[in-house]
C-alpha cells in the first residue's frame, strides 16, 4: 500500500509520517480492514491545521486589511491572529462532538 495514503488524510508529508512512525511496523485498523490514523498522527495534523490556519490568518489581515482603510501593527495583527485561532479551535471542538453526538444517535 502507499505509505502517504496510510497516513490519514495525507495532509502529513511522507518524511513526517515515517518520522513520527518508524517504530511502528504496522498501522492501525478499523473493523472494516481499512487503515485508521494513529492518534500520534491526529495530533500531528491538528497542530499543523492550527500552525498553518494561524498564519494564513495573520497574512490575510496583512494583506486584507489595508483594503479597508484598517491600519494595523505586525503585533496587532499576531495578537488579532491567535483570537482569531482560539475561535476556529473552539468552533472545531464544539462541531466536532456534534456531529459525533449526532453518529452515536444513529448507531443506536
């Protein structure tokens, strides 16, 4: 099997994923047979999703606020950025056990 395609999403380079599961010689499995992300790996996608999501923010701001006569410092800006991150983690959360809530009503 491709390597890169066992490594969830393939949101995680093929060189972080061996990093982060060289000891591993087996990968996890659902009760289908199919391949699962390890919680190693969901963690390693979470902090880039966040590492990542924070800088396109702080860019965006960079870029968009001017457009809207909105003047603001590059600390403005890092501070503005990491609220606006603690809001998209909260919003994940709360959507995420959400639709899970909503997944165990259905399997019951």
């Amino acid at each position: 099997m491709d390597r890169l395609r066992l490594c969830g999403n393939g949101v995680v380079p093929l060189v972080a994923a061996r990093a982060l599961n060289s000891r591993l010689n087996c990968w996890p499995m659902d009760d289908a047979g199919r391949t699962k992300q390890t919680r190693l790996m969901s963690l390693a996608e979470a902090i880039a999703n966040v590492a990542v999501g924070y800088g396109v923010a702080v860019v965006t701001q960079i870029l968009i606020f001017p457009m809207f006569g909105l003047h603001t410092t590059l600390a403005q800006n890092l501070k503005m950025g990491a609220l606006f991150t603690v809001v998209s983690i909260a919003r994940s959360f709360v959507l995420r056990r959400l639709f899970e809530a909503i997944r165990v009503r259905a399997d019951r």
